[in-house]
C-alpha cells in the first residue's frame, strides 16, 4: 500500500471517527453523557487514557497498543468536538496546529536548505528547546531560571515533576554521587529548619 493511499485510508477513517463523535455529541440525539461533558470533566479521562497507553506501550503486545492509543485519541477527538460545539477550535486547528509546530521545530528536515546541517543528537536537542524557547517568548535559561525553561511546574503528577526536577538538576551539576551525600545535605538542611 502506497503511502498516498494509506494517507487517503486514514482520511476515511478518521471522517467517519469525527462523525461519529459529533453524533455522540448531538444536543437533541446524541448520548446524555457525552453531551454534558466538558474540558475540565474531560481532564481525568485524558490523563488516564494517557497512562494506560504508556504502560501498553511497555509491553510487547501490539494490539494492546493500538486499542489504547485509540482511546488518547478519542480524548483528543472528544475534546475537539467539545471546543467545536463552544465555537473555539476545531480538530482542524487542533491538526494544523501540531503539523505546523512539527515542521518547524524540524527545521533540519523541512528547511534543508537553510539549516546549517548539523543533525548530530545534541544539536538537535539544542535546537528544539531553542526553537520551543522562541515560540513561548521566553529568554535564555539565564533570564527565566533553569527551572521555569525546564517547566519544572505544576501541571505534572508530583512523580513525573519531581523526575524533571532531577532532571535539570543533574544538567546544571547541581547532583550528588552517593545516596550518604544527599541524606548529609538533608539533615543539614533540617538542622537549619530546626534552629530557625
């Protein structure tokens, strides 16, 4: 199968997904329970299809794989019908959206031409943050703090923020060899909590 007729497949199926989530969403016949959600009621079932997608994802089965990834993209879907029906977004914006940020943080793939045609993985790396840093109007990881670049914030479970904290603590060297040395810094740190 060609890759344009894959393309042309995908386009079929993916109407007649979209279809069938406005029916869903219909106010007169669709389901009560679709109708009446929201982005924020929406908010747990994203995170948990986003979950079970990653631990599928862990494992080797590859059916399980497909049937979870579609269900992120029934989320994702959900909650474009549901901007759509508020007349903000589209799944179209949605999909032009993300197809334009990923030419553009490619610059190296869809702009040969002017890219100076270092590919190597740090570079790479580099440039991506460069390029998101640009978008997000932010300055240099000097003037936001290494912290903010690395949205070391609270929009993560405490786990996966605390991970990312690690993360760029250990980029800035800012990171310990043995587990005796954080516990010394710990304790010395509650030593000064105690006293004040």
């Amino acid at each position: 199968m060609t890759t344009e007729t894959k393309a042309h497949e995908a386009l079929e199926e993916f109407t007649k997904f979209c279809e069938t989530i406005a029916t869903l969403r219909h106010p007169e016949d669709g389901c009560p329970w679709d109708i009446e959600q929201t982005h924020h009621s929406l908010r747990k079932y994203m995170i948990e299809e986003a979950y079970e997608a990653s631990a599928a994802m862990g494992g080797e089965d590859q059916g399980a794989i497909c049937d979870e990834l579609g269900d992120v993209l029934l989320q994702v879907v959900l909650n474009a019908q549901v901007a759509a029906d508020a007349g903000t977004f589209t799944i179209v914006d949605v999909i032009k959206g993300i197809n334009t940020k990923m030419q553009r943080r490619h610059p190296h793939v869809f702009k040969k031409d002017e890219h100076d045609g270092k590919v190597d993985p740090d570079s790479l790396h580099r440039q991506w943050h460069s390029i998101k840093a640009k978008e997000q109007g932010q300055g240099s990881a000097e003037e936001q703090g290494v912290f903010k670049k690395a949205k070391v914030e609270k929009i993560h479970p405490s786990t996966s923020q605390a991970y990312k904290i690690g993360k760029v603590a250990s980029g800035i060297n800012f990171d310990w060899d043995h587990a005796n040395e954080v516990f010394a810094v710990l304790k010395s740190e509650f030593l000064e909590l105690e006293q004040a």
